[in-house]
C-alpha cells in the first residue's frame, strides 16, 4: 500500500500536467473500484479546471473550480501515470489502452493521465471542496508530519498511557497522517527504539526524538521518489529507488548497517504486518 512518499511523488509529478489546467474529456470505464464511482463522475470533471492539487495522509485531492474536490486513493496497484505533453524531461505519447486504465483524463494542454489499477483496491469520490476535511475519509486524521501541529509535546501527549506497541501507535493515522509499515520500521530504527516497546512507557527525551526522525525518513523517501517493492511508479513511469536506502526493512538475516559484529536483523509479525529491525541496536 503506498504510504505518504510514494503519493506525495504522485502528486507532484501530476501538477505540471494537471493543475490550472482544464479537463477537456474525462473517461470512466467500469462502474466501480474499491466502491461505486459518484453518480455522473464523468461529467462533473469533463469541462472543469484543477485550481489545486493537494495531499492529505495517503490521499490525492483535486479542487475543481466547480467547489467539488476528487479524491484519489491509489489503493494497493494503483498508478497516476501522464502521457502526450512533455513535463520536466520526460515526454510519452499516449500508450495503447490497456485493460486496467479505469479512468483517463485528457487534459486541454494535450496531457492525458490514466488511473490504472489491476486490483482495484483504488478508489476516487467527489467531495464539496468547503466540507471536504468532514468527509469520512479524511475527518479523524491527525497531522501531517511536516506540519507545526505534529511536534514533540503533541507526540509525547497522545503517547502518554499508551498500552499498544510504539510501532502500532505510529502506524495510527488517528495520530500522525500518512506513516505506513515500511518508514515506521526505518524510524524506529533510527532512533534505536524496539517497535514492541509500549508507547506509554517510552521516556518523553526518546518520544521527542521520532518526530525529527519521522521527517528526515519522509523527506529522504520522496527525494528518492518513494519506494518501489511491487506496484509503486512515478507519475512518469520511473521507479522510486529509496528502497536501496533500506536499513531494516525487508533485510531479515542481513547484517545490521551499524557494522557491529553478530547484529543482525531480525523479522517478526506484529497486527498482522512484518516488522524488521535489530534487536541489539533497539531497545
């Protein structure tokens, strides 16, 4: 499932080609994905101009100049890729359909953005932009990560008499927006926690330091252009590379990074996820 890098790449690559311009023609070839597509989808984007393009945790939103804002999710094998307008240094022209292209967006400038998704466990609704945080979505989320209100007396409080794992915690989006399995593992690594440790009973100096944590492993991620495992690609086709920057994850039996003789990393499964990391380097 992609986690904030991977979207937040997503997303800048589709703003050369799709914010301030207008949609000429949207497509939308199946009745469904995750859920049933909202009731005239097609025509409420067809004629409409993008005025902003935004993130919220794992979500891509449109603002449409209509007062509707599309939300994107992109699921577990959904791809946002653009077509037939060069953006930056790359220029494609328009692929052959395929089967999986459920929504296709053509837009005025010449671009064309295809949503692919051969799982279908994406997802797209049309929310009224002034109510749209209310949405059932969106509404519980809690801070973005590189936002003021995500700081280390807003961490330590939500922590405090927490009984659940200081991995499950941060994998919260109740708590902080957009973490997932892989940059949690990576953090906790960086800052030598044990991810079965109970938040609750983690010092508030070692709580504080996840947050800047938690920005440098986000900010590293999409520098990288996210991390591509199985289904993740840029907006362009490229693949993210940050997975080579790994220090844990999906390293089980490897040497630990330290360089320290005998640490090695160790795997397990915690709620039903892997979890890496290295049992003599976090405590």
């Amino acid at each position: 499932m992609p986690e904030l890098p991977e979207v937040e790449t997503v997303r800048r690559g589709l703003i050369p080609a799709m914010e301030g311009q207008v949609i000429s023609n949207a497509a939308v070839n199946r009745p469904d994905l995750r859920w049933p597509f909202p009731e005239n989808m097609a025509e409420r984007l067809t004629g409409k101009r993008i005025n902003a393009l935004r993130r919220r945790s794992k979500y891509i939103l449109m603002d449409l100049d209509s007062g509707e804002t599309l939300l994107v999710h992109l699921g577990m094998s959904g791809r946002m890729t653009i077509s037939g307008v060069a953006v930056g240094e790359f220029h494609h022209p328009h692929p052959t359909p395929e089967k999986h292209d459920h929504v296709v967006f053509d837009m005025e400038n010449g671009a064309r953005v295809t949503f692919n998704d051969a799982r279908r466990f994406g997802a797209m609704d049309l929310l009224d932009t002034a109510t749209a945080e209310d949405h059932w979505l969106l509404r519980d989320i809690g801070p973005e990560p590189f936002s003021n209100a995500f700081n280390e007396s807003y961490l330590i409080d939500r922590f405090r008499g927490k009984n659940s794992p200081i991995k499950t915690a941060l994998l919260d989006q109740g708590i902080v927006a957009g973490l997932g399995n892989i940059y949690v593992c990576e953090v906790l690594f960086r800052t030598g926690i044990n991810p079965k440790r109970k938040a609750g009973q983690i010092s508030a100096q070692r709580i504080a330091t996840l947050v800047p944590a938690i920005r440098e492993v986000l900010a590293e991620a999409i520098e990288s252009g996210g991390s591509s495992l199985k289904d993740h690609r840029q907006a362009d086709g490229k693949l993210g590379y940050f997975q080579h920057n790994f220090r844990v994850y999906d390293r089980e039996g490897q040497p630990c990074q330290t360089g320290d003789a005998g640490h090695v990393i160790q795997r397990f499964v915690q709620s039903g996820r892997s979890t890496f990391y290295c049992p003599q380097c976090q405590r």
